[in-house]
C-alpha cells in the first residue's frame, strides 16, 4: 500500500485549541496500540471499530492521513462539488478549486486521490485484522461478536464501494468482466504490498458477498437501536441494507436495490418540515440511518464538513463562497414544495470577488434597485439565520445545512445515509425494471411528504419516472454527494451553462463529457501506490 498502515485505536484524539486558527490546528492522536492488544477481546474489538467511526470525521487520526481531506467531512461534498451539483459562487480561500475546475482528481500525485485511496485502504485493513483474528481463533460468535462482525464486514463492503465507484469505470457503462477495478486486500501481515488490480466484476462480487455476510451477522446481533445520535455512527443491519442498495443500483441489479432499500428505510421515517428545514446538523433526525456524531475534542474545525458546505459556519471559505443550488432545476420546484425554503434565490449578491461579477454592492446586483433594499436584504438573511456580518449572500445560495451554533466554529454531525434516499433508490430500480406501479409508489411516497400539491399521475412512462426521480435526487440529496456516482450510473456529462455557475471560475469543469467516453470522470491512482507497490506499475493507471 502507500505505506505500512497500523491498527490506531482511536478512543480519543486530543486537539489543542489555543492558538487555533484556519492556519494552523495541532492534533496529537492516541498512541497506535500492539495488533495482539487490540485482537485480544471483543471489547478491543469494539476499540478498533470505535476508531473507524471517528476516522469516518475525525481530522487526520492515523499515520498518513491529511487534515485537509479529513474521512466523509471532505469526501462528500466532493461528489457534488465535482458535477457542478453543489455550486461554489467564488472562489474564497480556493478550497476546493482544484476539484470543481477537474484538476485534481484526475492528478495521481493530489492529495484528493491518494487520499481517498489511502484513507479507504485503512478501513479495510483494520477490519481485516478483525475478521482474520476471528476466523483464526475459532472464535464462538455470540451477540456481541456478531454485531462486531456485521459491522466489519459492512465496512469493508462500504470501503471497496467508495473505491471501486472512484477509480474504476462504472459498471453499467464499461466492461465489468476485464475492467480493472482496484486491489482486493485480506491479508494485514507485511510486507503490505497490496495487490495486482482486480477486475471491477471482481470487486463487485466480494463487496456483494461482504455485504450479505454482514447483515448474516448483524441478524444474530442485538439491535443497534435508532434513538440517539451517538449510537447511529455505528452502522447496523438497515445500514448494512443501505449500503447493499447503493452497490446494487450501481450495478444495475434491480431487483435488489428496490428490495435492499425497503429493508434500509424500515423504522426510520421520512422528515416532517420543521426536521426537514432545520439544518441536516444532527443524526437525531429521524430519517438518519447512520451519520457520525462529531464529538467536540476530535472536530476538524476548518476541515469539517459544515466548513466547506454551511453557509452559517465562521469560516473564510464560507463568508467569502456561500454555495448555491443550480438556478433552473430550483426554478422548476413548485410553491407547494416546502423544500423551496431552504434556497434563496432573491439574496442579494453582497461579495465584491462573486466569480459572476455581480457582487458588491446594489449597482452591480440585477436584482436590487437602491442601497437600502439591497441592505435590507442582506440585514434580514443575516438575522434570520445567524450569519455575522462578515458572510456573504448570493442569490440562489443555500441555506439547507446550517450549524446548531450560527456563526461558530462548532462542530455538527454529518449525516451518511437517510431514509429518503432509500426511498428514491427504489424508485429509481422499479422504474428501471418497468415495474411503473411500484415506481410510482416510492416516488408518490417521498414526492406527497415534501409537496402538498405533488401529483404522481403526471409520471406514467419509465422515461417521465426517470426526469421525475433525477430531479428528486438533486433537490432532496443536494449536498449529500450524490451526484458523481449518479452521473456515472446515468452517463450524464456536465454543461453548467444557465446553471448559475461561472465560466471563469469552473474552467474544465463548467463542460464536461459524458463518462462512457470520457476517462478523466475515473480517479487517477496514487503515483505513491504505483511508487510503493510492485504488482502496480505505470502500465496499470487509469
């Protein structure tokens, strides 16, 4: 692999807050214990895991790990960042930049791809260490064990998904049989090389029996439960369906993402509107399924999620880049969509460095007449939502995710998985298999909870289900990162023309091919995994 990965027990990070600036943030991690000390119990077990769900938010926590591309934190609003789907309006203190004008994904010496690689590798090898210690020992599998076993497989299935989406051609869109995929990886002895690069049908087919083999143990487990916010960062057998969805519709399976999905979403119900539109920052919303529950000594601060797609975090890259929502698919919501509140089309365009030249001040702003509307505007978004007054507005800027703390540098949860999606993954795998009735009713199910006025009659064909369901995806999943496998899984490429994006800003990524004919949508191995691993050479890059 990149480098020699050790089992770190993550049971507490410590960072040091004095001093603590968007420059500079000192993280000093637990000691890395001894493999036998960690395998030794079942309780050490747990130990290990409890490291992977820091890991999955926690700023650089193992040996290699970047604080700039700190686990979901980074890697989720990348998937939306990517498409053009989650819009930056300027380009603030440039993070992100690189990503959004597609120079850096597609570079194998960034620290986006080696990162996510790395990162990913990391999971599962530590889960390896778990599975292989069990298998060796004969362990007798009772409760306990058993939900640490669905829990290490699911993310070991999880961890090839991620990776085998990224780096690899999509499934329904190549060749899967002779594709390369990625390494599959058990062992967790050195000389920890990897391995030669699996086939992604390959891939598919261990994530698939992975999967299976941790809900298997996750059905001879105690519950999770699905109560409090500490306890959804541990995944459980609705994850474990959830994750079994999302490798399923990616493979064009159907019959299995619909099912899976209904399994997922059982016991955690849709949102009303007061959840819906009260800033997606705890995993005690009902929907969540699994989310990390940030604790405040192991936050990221200015690598955290809410710092790269909050407008209400106090950060440079969110007073000077509030993030917008494409204009013409907001335009197509209906007033009877309560969704509609969480984007303001009409703010007024207050950032002199706005990438669309409008900003500033009323003059440069179509939207605003005279220097008093324009203040007025601006003073009533800042004290509705908590901003200071050194934030920027933009018109179409969202304010879907916004801090429990307005105005801090407090850390949120980050949400992984809700039910809502499940719901729109068996749509979308009914419509696909011509199942319309059954389409339809997850549709009609999310559709009627957001839309007093959403009408499922109008979608009576595979092709209206499918605009309808895409459509759904991008206005309920927006900013959950998302759109990058969803482009894939489509072959849709990007024109952010009309979108609300700047040219001048997005550069290669305002237009882009489609991913059946367009390799740069593939992540760029790591040069140092090629560099460190002997069965990876130049021959192998994507």
């Amino acid at each position: 692999m990149l480098q020699r990965i050790k089992i770190v027990v993550l049971s507490l990070v410590m960072i040091s807050t004095l001093g603590c600036s968007e420059d500079f943030l000192e993280t000093k991690p637990t000691d890395a214990i001894s493999a036998a000390d960690a395998l030794s119990s079942v309780a050490n077990m747990r130990l290990i895991l409890n490291g992977l769900h820091r890991q999955m938010y926690a700023q650089s926590p193992i040996p290699g790990g970047s604080a700039s591309r700190a686990g979901e934190h980074y890697f989720i609003p990348l998937g939306d960042v990517l498409t053009g789907d989650l819009i930056h309006s300027a380009p603030a203190n440039g993070w992100m930049t690189s990503e959004l004008q597609w120079n850096s994904h597609n570079v194998s010496t960034s620290l986006t791809s080696e990162q996510l690689w790395y990162q990913r590798y990391h999971f599962i090898t530590s889960v390896n260490s778990i599975i292989n210690q069990v298998q060796e020992d004969g362990l007798a599998i009772d409760e306990n064990l058993s939900d640490v076993l669905g829990q290490s497989y699911a993310y070991r299935a999880w961890s090839y998904y991620r990776l085998v989406t990224a780096y690899a051609k999509g499934y329904i869109i190549g060749d899967p049989a002779t594709d390369p995929g990625v390494p599959l990886l058990f062992a967790t002895e050195p000389p920890f090389t990897s391995e030669a690069r699996s086939t992604v049908a390959e891939v598919y087919a261990q994530m698939e029996k992975d999967i299976d083999q941790a809900i298997t143990y996750f059905e001879g487990a105690d519950p999770r439960g699905n109560g409090s916010a500490k306890i959804k960062s541990q995944l459980n057998i609705n994850a474990a369906y959830g994750i079994k969805a999302r490798i399923a519709l990616s493979k064009g399976d159907w019959a299995t993402a619909a099912s899976a999905a209904a399994l997922a979403r059982n016991g955690y119900p849709l949102m009303n509107e007061a959840d819906w539109l009260s800033g997606f920052n705890t995993n005690e919303l009902p929907e969540v399924i699994w989310g990390g529950n940030v604790i405040s000594t192991e936050t990221t601060f200015f690598r955290s999620y809410f710092y790269l797609i909050s407008p209400t975090f106090n950060g440079s890259q969110n007073r000077g880049n509030p993030k917008l929502v494409n204009k013409e698919m907001y335009d197509m919501l209906p007033d009877t969509d309560y969704r509609t509140k969480a984007f303001l089309p009409d703010a007024p365009n207050t950032n002199s460095s706005a990438s669309n030249d409008q900003g500033g001040s009323f003059e440069s702003d179509p939207n605003y007449d005279t220097e008093e509307e324009f203040e007025a505007a601006f003073d009533a978004i800042i004290s509705k939502y908590g901003m200071t007054p050194q934030h920027n507005t933009h018109p179409y800027m969202h304010v879907k995710f916004l801090n429990k703390n307005p105005g801090t540098i407090d850390p949120d949860d980050v949400i992984y998985m809700r039910s809502a999606e499940m719901y729109l993954i068996e749509a979308e795998a009914k419509a696909m298999s011509n199942d319309i009735t059954g389409a339809k009713a997850a549709l009609d199910a999310l559709g009627s909870a957001r839309d007093s006025a959403f009408d499922i009659d109008q979608y009576n064909t595979q092709a209206e289900l499918m605009e309808q369901i895409k459509f759904q995806r991008y206005i309920e999943l927006y900013g959950e990162g998302f759109s990058y496998t969803d482009h894939i899984r489509w072959d849709e490429g990007i024109d952010l023309t009309n979108s609300g994006a700047a040219a001048v800003l997005y550069q290669d990524g305002f237009i882009q091919d489609k991913p059946s004919v367009n390799d740069d949508w593939i992540f760029k191995i790591p040069q140092a995994e090629i560099d460190a691993n002997p069965n990876i050479n130049e021959a192998d890059q994507n």
